[in-house]
C-alpha cells in the first residue's frame, strides 16, 4: 500500500483512483473485518475526495452513522464532526471507512464487537488486538493508508504490535477529544495507526493542537514535528529489564536484539526495573471503569441510538440498557459503580488515585535520567481466538501499556521482528510529556537500525 506521504503527494485524479482501489479490495476482504460498515453505506461524497484515513468506529463524523460497536448506538448519526475530523479535511485528507473496535473501546481484543471479531492479517487464526484492532487491520492489511484509534490503556499500541504497524499514543491533552465516544475520559487519547514512523509523525501533525471544545486539551504551544526529525540525534535509553526478562522467549529475543540495534546506533542504553506493575492495573481498572459508568449513564434509550420496548420510564432505562451493552460493558459499568458508592469510594476510588500519581512520579523519576524508555508493548504475540479466557487475564495483558495512561504520557510502539509464526513483535517507547519530537526521533532511529 501507497505510504501517507505519498498519498498525500497525489493528484485529485489520483487520490480518486486509491479511493476506489481500496474500495475494491475492502469489499473483496470482508472476511477480516476490518471495517464495520461498507463504503457504499456512507455519504462520503459529502466529505470532499481527500487522502482516505480510516477511522475507528467511535469518532464522530458528521452524517455517518458511529457506534463504538455496540448495540445501543445502533441508529445513531453523528450530529457533527470530531475536531480531529475537521482537521484531516482541513489537510486536504478524508474519513474513508468505519472500522471495528472492543465495544466501547473495553478490550483487548476485539472480540467484544456487535459486529463481530477482526482477524488479523499475519494470521487470520490470531486476534488483532484491541480495542482499536479494525484500525490496525485495515493498515496491516493493506486496507488503509493510514487510520485513527483511540488509546485508553493500549487500545492503539497493542493492536498495531499484534498486526505490525505503528501505534502512537500522544501525550494525554495533546490531541482534542472533542467528538471521541467517552470511555475513561481522563485516560483517552486519540492517535495515529500508520504504516510506518514518519507517517505516523505527519498524521500526528495533522491532529494535534490545543483545541477550545475540549477543556483537557492543553492550551500550550504546539509545533509540528514530521519535518523536523532528525533519526540521528544521540539519546539515552532506559530498558525497562525485568519487563523485558518477563517476556515470551521470542518477544524477548527480538527486543533484546532491538537494544543491541540501537546500542550500535550510538544510543546509551542505561538500565532498570520496574516494580508494582501489579498495582497498575488494579489502579487502571478502578479509575477506568469509574469513569466509564459516569460516561456511559448517558446512554438511556431516550437520547442517543437504540430504545427498547417499554411500558413506562424506568423499564425504558432498564430494557434499553440491558439489551443494548454487551457482558464485558455491562461488567465495567457495575465496577465503576461500585467503586464509587458511598461506602467504597475511599477504599477504592481515592486509593487509585493516590497510586495514579505513585505512578506518574515513578516515570518522572526515569525520565529526568534518560530521554527514552523502552519496554515490551504486551508480554506476547497475538493470541489465539478464545485464548484470553477469562476477564481477568485480559486485564493482565494490558500490564505493559496502561501505566503510560495513568500517567499520561506520549508513547509509540514499532515493529521490530517476526516469530517463527509470523507474528510481530514491537517494542514500546515512551518519552517525556509534550516530547513526542524525541518520541519519533528514537523511533526512526529504531526503525531504520532494524532495516538495517
Ligand atoms: N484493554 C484496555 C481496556 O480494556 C485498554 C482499552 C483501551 O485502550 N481503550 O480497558
């Protein structure tokens, strides 16, 4: 597939030539799911002919239907455009395609889906991550230039690993989430799924910037980045090692390899462990789904989507919400409001807050003595269908990514081997807040050490 770079080189008539090529060949690949409603459904003659961008199915874009792949959004169409949406017409690129996600972006594999599971393109017997996997899919596939995801706890950079692409999660703030279906609002970051890492940084530059319809976007200067990159800058990296010791076999083979790789590149690698990441996902899983079940009293069956049959107002709430969320958002939303009753608000609710800030803190601490950290993105390759059997051993595999939502910020996962399977491995970097410069800097070097 054409990078975004060159896509957005093209000529009106060309643009239109890729728009149709891909057309053809999501329809002819209906079988991986990648996308939730065909192109033919979707009034894109309104949207202009742009560089075609897919975007996960909980971004609004106005007159598309958008519903964060769950049964109670079923009718619903999006009133207006996500800021991030206005911004890719801005730069002359266009929504193409709704793709498939974890209902309400609660997952990890996108298999909690109304529309049912993505496969992945290396394996279509694997997952391909999640919640934003229909995203990954699509640009793993060859089914997407370039696409949007949204990153509460690894939502982006998971499912790019499990599908070979790369992921950014920006710094929390950076990025409008203004018109992104909730999910834990203080956690949700918008970003870019790409085939490569200078597309990545130039998709980045379309999206962000301080934005006035979202007051926890951050009202500090923003400067693009893609045209600044330089893949030779000397930084100093800290491997996260029992993360990496921890690891499957091959996984920790290949990012033990991607250290020797930079090493080679005149980086310094210094080293360290992090411990507690237990904490982090007891921590993650408290405020997310507090915040959550606040998020998601809104849908009622009276404002928004689908409304059951009823006999009066409160078996309208009843029946609407019992049909409409699906086991694992109907799980969260008990938590959360648990969680936050009266009687445990402190227990739980604050004590996961005094832990979030344990844990913002930590990475303070490793930062002021590096400019990176590199850690695995998940502890292995895509799973099997049905592997990650219970709830709890899905929450485990996020142990690698939520701690940078707890505290905020920015982070990217690149491709950097594949297993005896085929599957890809990634490593994960993390940068200071607001430095997703050095972020994509450390990542080029990496992806262009790993070509060779
Ligand atoms: N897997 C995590 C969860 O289920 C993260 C999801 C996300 O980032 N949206 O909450």
């Amino acid at each position: 597939m054409i990078t975004l770079k060159e896509a957005l080189k093209l000529s009106a008539g060309e643009i239109s030539e890729l728009r149709n090529e891909l057309e053809k060949k999501i329809f002819a690949d209906k079988e991986l799911g990648a996308y939730v409603e065909q192109l033919a459904n979707l009034p894109l003659d309104k949207l202009g002919a742009g560089v075609p961008i897919a975007i996960k199915d909980n971004i609004q874009v106005k007159g598309w239907s958008v519903t964060c792949a769950s049964k109670i959004l079923q009718g619903y169409v999006a009133p207006y455009n996500a800021t991030v949406v206005e911004k890719l017409l801005a730069a002359g690129l266009a929504p193409f395609g709704r793709t498939n996600m974890d209902e309400f972006a609660m997952g990890s594999t996108t298999e909690s889906s109304y529309y049912g599971k993505t496969l992945n393109p290396l394996n279509r017997e694997r997952v391909a991550g999640g919640s934003s996997g229909g995203s990954a899919a699509a640009v793993g596939a060859g089914l997407a230039v370039a696409a949007l995801g949204s990153d509460t706890g690894g939502s982006i950079r998971q499912p790019a690993a499990f599908c070979g692409c790369v992921g950014l999660k920006p710094t929390y703030g950076r990025v409008s989430r203004y018109g992104l279906g909730a999910y834990s609002s203080s956690l949700d970051q918008i970003g870019p799924i790409t085939q490569n890492v200078e597309d990545a940084a130039i998709l980045y530059d379309i999206i962000a910037g301080h934005d006035d319809k979202d007051s926890t976007s951050a009202d500090i200067k923003f400067e693009s980045v893609a045209d600044k990159l330089n893949a030779d800058k000397k930084l100093t990296i800290c491997v996260i090692e029992n993360y990496i010791n921890e690891a499957s076999e091959e996984a920790k083979k290949a990012l033990l390899k991607a250290v020797d790789v930079l090493k080679a590149a005149g980086h310094k690698i210094i080293y360290k462990n992090l411990e507690n990441s237990k904490c982090d996902i007891a921590t993650y899983y408290i405020i997310a789904t507090a915040e959550a079940s606040a998020n998601l009293s809104r849908y009622d069956g009276v404002r928004y989507g689908r409304r059951a049959e009823a006999k009066n107002l409160k078996e309208l709430y009843i029946n609407s919400r019992s049909e409409g969320f699906g086991e694992e958002v109907k799980k969260r939303i008990l938590l959360g409001t648990f969680v936050l009753s009266s009687g445990y608000y402190d227990a739980y609710y604050i004590k996961a807050q005094k832990a979030r800030a344990h844990t913002k803190a930590k990475y303070e601490q490793i930062l002021s003595e590096c400019d990176l950290i590199l850690m695995p993105v998940a502890p292995s390759t895509a799973y099997k269908f049905g592997e990650l059997k219970n709830p709890l051993d899905s929450y485990l595999s996020d142990i690698y990514t939520i701690s940078v939502n707890l505290a905020g910020l920015p982070a990217i996962s690149v491709p950097v081997a594949k297993d005896a399977d085929g599957l890809n491995v990634s490593a994960q970097l993390i940068a200071k807040a607001w430095d997703e410069k050095t972020l994509l800097e450390g990542a080029l070097s990496l992806e262009n050490s790993i070509k060779g």
